[in-house]
C-alpha cells in the first residue's frame, strides 16, 4: 500500500523516470497508473524535483489528450506520482506489432497529440520528450499524451541548462541536439519525428549503438523524407524543418492532421478520432509566415514548407452533419493544393544554403502536381518580386536534385516535352547531387531568372555552368517554360 491509499498490481512499464505499476485508489475505488521514482543516493536528486514538477505541470493541463496527474506521494525514502490509467498500447507498441501505419490512422491518433501539445504551448508549456512510447492508444482510438518528466514551464528555472542535450535522440529537433534550449518548435519537429517512425514502421535517425552519430545527422545533414509519404509529405515537411522559424505552430499542425485524417470514407477500419481538434486560423498562420527570406541557419538549410494558410485555402472548415457526404470532395481538393503549393512556398529559402540543379531538361521546383485548369485558382496574388523569383528557383533547384519527379512537375506541359519527359528530366537529375547556387539574378518584369550554379553528376565530377530559365504564372504559382 503506498500512502496508505494506492495498491499496486502489477508492473506495467519503465521508462528513464521510473517504473509504473497498475495500481488502485482504494479510497474512490478506481485503477491509477503509479510511477515510482528513484532518488539518489545521499539524498534529493533531480529525479524528484522533477517529479514534482511533471505533477505540478501536466495537473496545470486540463486537456483530453493529457494524461491526467492525481496525487504526488511520499512513502518513507520513495516518491510516486498517481496518474490516470490508460488501457491500450502504445503508438511504438501498435508500430512494433503492425510496421507502417495507414496515413489516415496515423493523422487520427497524431491529430489529437498535437491538440494536447497546442494546449501546453499556451499555457507555456513545452514537453520536450515527443516519442512513440509516450502516446498512449486506447482500444477505442482516444489518445493521451503522456510523460512530462522532463517537460519546462517557461515561467519556471529549468533544470536543463544550455549545453545539456534531453530527450530522446531519435526525435530531437535540431536545436536541441545542438544543446540548446527546447522551445514549442522543438515539440513540433519531435512531433514529425513521430510521424516519420509512424509512416516508415522505423525511427527517423537509428540510435543504436552511436548516439553521437545520431546527433552529428540531426544537426548537420538534411532531414530524412520518405518518398511515398503522400498527403502526409507537407506535413513531414512543415514539421522537420531544420530552420525552427519555418516550422508550422502546433495548433496548425493539429488542424491539418484533423482534415487529413477526416479524408475517406473507411475510417471505421482504422483507429477513429475522438478528441476535437483545431483548425488553423487566418490570425494564427500569420504569425508564421516571414515578411522577407530568413537568413541561413548554421545547421543546414531545407527547402521550406508550405504555410499553414495556404495549404488550407481550398478547403473549408469541416461542414457539419447534413453536408457530410461533399467531405471527401472537398478534402480531396485540400489534397491537391497540400501538394500543389510547396513550390510557390519555396521563396522563403536561402539561395546559398538550399542548394539548386543543373542545365540541360533541368527545370523547376518543389513538390507540387501538375497543374490541372480545373482546380489552379485564378491568379489573385500581387506580382512575384526580384526575390520571390530567385528564391523560387534557388529552391527548385534543390527538389530537381533530390526528387526529380518532383521538379519535373514544376515545368509547363510544353516544356516537359522540350526535355524528353520524365524519362529525359530524370536521366540528368537523377545522377546530380551536391548543387551550390553561386550567383542568381531574376528580372520580374520578364519572369527570367540567370544564375550560376555548381554541382556534381555521376561519371562526370564537378561542374559550373550558368542557366537562363523563362517562368510563367500558372494561377498562384510559377512554372518553368524554358531554359537557356
């Protein structure tokens, strides 16, 4: 019996805070969850004070999705937290038992650990260790996050200072495997972490035996992607951003995930979703998009993701009972603009950081579709600028090297042809890697943009050659239409 209250079963779990038993609360007659945690020897130890930090801080969160704290207690040299008691599994176990996860299902159980995290985030809450193993399935699809051991209030000291690395190294964002401090951006690339291990059915970076190789990949090299991501890749994309501006707020990405996950008709094969979640404001996405291109970050450079508000201008909010059968229409258009709109957002990228591509059938950018007159909107946005156009290409430049299908859906049909379809575009991009944009010069009153670029192709070793593309509008977005 500990404190006189709680009987414990069986052992249920262990993590780096402890051990957890099922117990009961013999006082209201229910299950809880009790977490023991360990003190060191002589004495006080961080492991307590933060146990009653993680107490303090997840009762502050009144949240669905949260797993709820009852009762901290003292038994003689011990301490327990008393926790709500979640029957299921956990997202590591279902990905353990099942490999890769259907995309729906994995945006119905991640819609509702970004509600909750959206919630911490406004109440200044960051919970710094965003894993598989702390997000808890019920048999009925209800999710709760859990585990704020090592959660930070930022009105509070924190016990980690800058320099100390903590978490859990396969979902560390950039920053923090840096040594910085964790900020709501670092929950939402620990959140997209946990989508890629969702949807590959394995952690992003492999851990294993080199956690300091681990941590040098985080840092210092591009984001891993996964090919056949789908509908999820923006998402992937906004979330595992090396930049922490470029990331999307986490009541944005709880938003997208809800529609995506609200986007067939089956979902009574997968996990449903019960919670509510969000959806992305005009004021909220606002915030996010920069006035100007950000400057380079020291850990590497990505090609930017697409905002939150453009992504979601094609869709409305989710209609209501009566209208539900036009759901799936309306979602499949979100689909085509999530897709779509990436290369339009690639102008916030930093030319000599993202890198660029090559000449001959080496057209353009981003991973968006190829335009169809039936859903590009009419062109309602001011004229691209010097910049919109030289960042558009920097980037373009980028995706034709690492996903030339991609790039070779930001040529216009006419000029797809002009470079021996897909077939010739990725005989050239396909063997081209380490691209450097040297110098750019665009020219919005014609749409052409000159640049000089470095790269190195397969059997041929390092070039430099300089290219003059011809850009046209298409609706909102730019294409290529020529290269000289």
């Amino acid at each position: 019996m500990i404190g006189d209250r709680y009987s414990l079963d069986r052992e249920i779990g262990r993590g780096g805070m402890g051990a957890v038993w099922l117990g009961r609360d013999e006082v209201l007659g229910r299950a809880v969850a009790v977490k023991r945690v360990g003190v060191a020897p002589g004495g006080s130890s961080p492991d307590l004070q933060r146990a009653e930090r993680e107490a303090r801080i997840a009762a502050s969160l009144n949240h669905p999705n949260i797993v709820g704290v009852f009762d901290l207690v003292t038994d003689g040299d011990e301490q327990y937290m008393v926790m709500e008691y979640v029957p299921g599994r956990t997202l590591a176990d279902l990905v353990r038992d099942h490999g890769a996860l259907p995309p729906q299902q994995v945006a119905r159980i991640l819609a509702q650990v970004a509600s909750a995290l959206a919630a911490a985030h406004a109440s200044q809450v960051v919970h710094r260790d965003v894993k598989p193993s702390n997000i808890l399935v019920r048999d009925d699809g209800h999710v709760r996050l859990s585990d704020f051991g090592i959660a930070r209030n930022e009105a509070d000291a924190s016990l980690t200072q800058t320099g100390l690395v903590t978490g859990s190294p396969a979902y560390l964002s950039p920053e923090v495997a840096s040594g910085g401090l964790a900020t709501p951006a670092s929950d939402v690339w620990s959140l997209g972490a946990t989508l890629f291990h969702a949807l590959a059915g394995r952690p992003p970076y492999d851990t294993g035996d080199n956690v300091l190789g681990a941590l040098y990949q985080i840092v210092n090299e591009p984001p891993p992607r996964l090919p056949d991501a789908g509908e999820m890749a923006p998402v992937l994309l906004a979330t595992m951003a090396h930049d922490p501006r470029r990331r999307w707020a986490m009541t944005d990405v709880a938003g997208v995930l809800s529609l995506l996950a609200a986007s067939s008709d089956d979902g009574s094969r997968q996990i449903p979703a019960t919670a509510p979640v969000p959806v992305p404001t005009a004021e909220s996405t606002q915030q996010l998009r920069p006035v100007a291109p950000v400057p380079p970050v020291p850990v590497g450079a990505t090609m930017p993701a697409p905002t939150p508000t453009e992504v979601l201008a094609p869709a409305p909010a989710p209609a209501p009972a009566p209208r539900r059968r036009v759901l799936p229409v309306v979602v499949g258009l979100l689909v085509v603009a999530l897709l779509g709109v990436i290369a339009v957002l690639a102008l916030m990228d930093d030319p000599q950081q993202t890198g660029n591509g090559p000449s001959a059938g080496s057209p353009t950018s981003a991973t968006s579709r190829t335009p169809s007159p039936t859903t590009d909107a009419p062109t309602t946005a001011a004229p691209p600028t010097r910049q919109d156009l030289e960042d558009f290409v920097a980037a373009y430049l980028d995706t034709a090297s690492q996903d030339p299908p991609a790039g070779f859906a930001q040529l216009t049909p006419g000029f797809q042809a002009a470079s021996g379809g897909l077939a010739g575009y990725t005989g050239f991009w396909g063997d081209v890697t380490n691209t450097r944009l040297l110098s750019i010069e665009a020219d919005p009153g014609d749409l052409t943009v000159r640049y000089t670029y470095r790269y190195t192709k397969a059997g041929s070793g390092q070039t430099t050659d300089d290219v003059t593309l011809q850009l046209v509008r298409n609706g909102d977005r730019l294409l290529i239409d020529g290269e000289a």
